[in-house]
C-alpha cells in the first residue's frame, strides 16, 4: 500500500530544493575560480610556446652556420652535430605544432564551462523560483481546505478557489522554464564532455 501524500510532504520537497539551490550556487562559484586558473594556465603556456618558438628560430640560424662551416673539412662541425641539431629542431616543432592544438584545446574548453556555469546559474534560479511557487501553492491549497472546513460564505471561498488557480498557473509557468533550463545545461554539459575527449586526444600527441 503506497503511503498517504500530505502537503507537509511536498513543503519538504520545497525546502530540499532551496537547500539544492545553495550547493548548486556554492558549485557555481567554485567552478567559476577552476575556470579563472585554467585561462590563466591557458595565458602562462602561451608565453611558454611564444618562447619556444622563438629558441627553434635561433637554432635554425645556428644549424645554418654550422652547415656552411661543415662543408669546410677544416672546421670544428662534425655531421653528428648538424644531425642531431636538425632531430632537435624538428622535435620542437612537433611539440609546438602539437602544444598549440593543446592550447586551443584547453582555451575552447574554459569559454564552454563559462557557458556552462552562466546556465547553472539560470537553472538555480528558475530551481528557486520553483521552489517559492510550490510553498506559496501549498500555503493557499492550506488555507483553501481551512476556509472550507469552517464553513465560510461561497463568494469567500470562489475568491480563495481563484487565488489558488493563479499562484498554481504561477507555479505551472516556472516549473515549464525549469525544465527548459535543465534541458539547456545538460546539453551544454554534453558539449563540454566532447571537449574533454578532444583535449584528451591533444595530451595523447603531446605524448
């Protein structure tokens, strides 16, 4: 036998929801200072790069003077040298042209998580709002039944019954946005799942 539904039980319900929507906001803001770390970490492997590219010039320049200098027997340039600087220089730029798929990687998936949390935050207020509505449904509902058991005159009842219908239509409409809200953060939360997976890929190059 399913047990008996009371409106005590759907008040808990409410208040177990704003309890959701402080953690929620609390995530929020957590995710939002990971997300700052990560554009910064983001901003300090740029300048790592910048500097990398920089030194694969300058060793390019320096294989070029040892290749003139190589052709002269005379000189102090064996061919392992000019070998081993042409494995170096071809290594920085695999590691570069791989660092930069890394980065986009890294940079495409810290604006999506900004998105995301820009939707967390809609979703906990359209949770909130939900929230108040269903107590303020149940209050009337609560008043409604008291009004009817103490036997008061029917226009007074007429005009509880219509205030009940409106906070419910009230209710109606934010439960409808919740759930657009939801549908909207999980899909972006998907998206931002592909892009995990594609910056996995990225570190599996740089390996």
């Amino acid at each position: 036998m399913s047990p008996i539904i009371t409106h005590q039980d759907e008040l808990e319900l409410a208040k177990s929801e704003k309890e959701l929507v402080s953690q929620f906001k609390k995530l929020a803001k957590a995710q939002s200072a990971l997300i700052g770390s990560q554009k910064k970490y983001a901003e300090n492997l740029t300048k790592a790069n910048n500097v990398r590219e920089m030194v694969n010039r300058t060793f390019r320049d320096v294989l070029k003077q040892m290749q003139t200098l190589a052709r002269e027997h005379r000189s102090n340039i064996k061919d392992e040298e000019v070998n081993l600087y042409k494995e170096i220089i071809q290594k920085n730029d695999d590691y570069i042209k791989a660092n930069n798929k890394y980065l986009s990687a890294i940079k495409d998936l810290a604006v999506q998580k900004e998105y995301l949390v820009q939707k967390k935050e809609e979703f906990v207020y359209a949770l909130a709002e939900v929230a108040d509505r269903r107590t303020a449904v149940i209050k009337k509902a609560l008043n409604a039944e008291k009004a009817k058991n103490k036997l008061i005159d029917g226009d007074k009842l007429n005009i509880l019954d219509q205030q009940l219908n409106d906070v419910q239509r009230d209710f109606d409409r934010a439960r409808d946005i919740l759930l657009k809200k939801i549908t909207q953060f999980t899909e972006v939360r998907d998206e931002i799942n592909a892009l995990w997976i594609k910056l996995k890929d990225t570190i599996v190059e740089l390996s």
